[in-house]
C-alpha cells in the first residue's frame, strides 16, 4: 500500500494502511456522498471534519467525548458501523506492526 494513502492525522499510528483500512475509508466517504445531511454540508466538508477528529483523536487531542460528537455530525448515526469498522481496521494494522517491529527487533538483537 502507498503512504499517501493514508490519512495525514493517522501517520502516528501507522506509515502504511493496509486494504482494509482502505476499503472502510473508501466506504465511508461513498455514504457521505450518498447522504445528505441536514445542515446541507458537502459530503467533502462532512469527510475534512470527520479525517481531522480521527487524527486529533490518535493524537490524544480530542477526547473520545469530543469524537463522538464529530463522528455523530459528520457520518449520521446511520453510518456508525463504518466508523467503528475503520477504528478496528486501524486498531488491527498498528497491533500487526507492533508485533512486526518487536518481532523484527529481537530477530536484530
């Protein structure tokens, strides 16, 4: 996978996203150009608020109160389970590359 795929705000967690995180983007972004919400938001600024929370929650500079909130005004409670498919989709990259990196680690010792 190409880094430039990867969403500025997540660099720390990851330098790569793997397909899956990818395809729950990609999803996510499709229903918010399939729904319109009712502040009359572009699926684009919708997606810009929604990218910047997730990065300043991975960050530890949004609380996870304050994400639910953007998560909730960005994607609609309809969309929910994308969110928590793109969460577990990083969650399962990071703990991949951290094994990797110990792994890797004492393989060099």
């Amino acid at each position: 996978a190409n880094p430039r795929h990867c969403v500025d705000g997540l660099a720390p967690l990851a330098s790569m996203c793997s397909h899956d995180v990818m395809n729950a983007k990609a999803a996510i972004y499709l229903a918010l150009c399939e729904t319109e919400d009712e502040t009359k938001l572009s699926a684009d600024t919708r997606w810009a608020a929604y990218h910047e929370a997730i990065g300043l929650y991975v960050c530890r500079r949004l609380s996870k109160a304050e994400l639910d909130v953007v998560v909730l005004r960005a994607l609609g409670h309809e969309n929910i389970r994308r969110h928590n498919t793109l969460l577990l989709a990083l969650l399962a990259d990071a703990t991949r590359r951290t094994l990797d990196a110990r792994d890797g680690g004492a393989g060099a010792a």
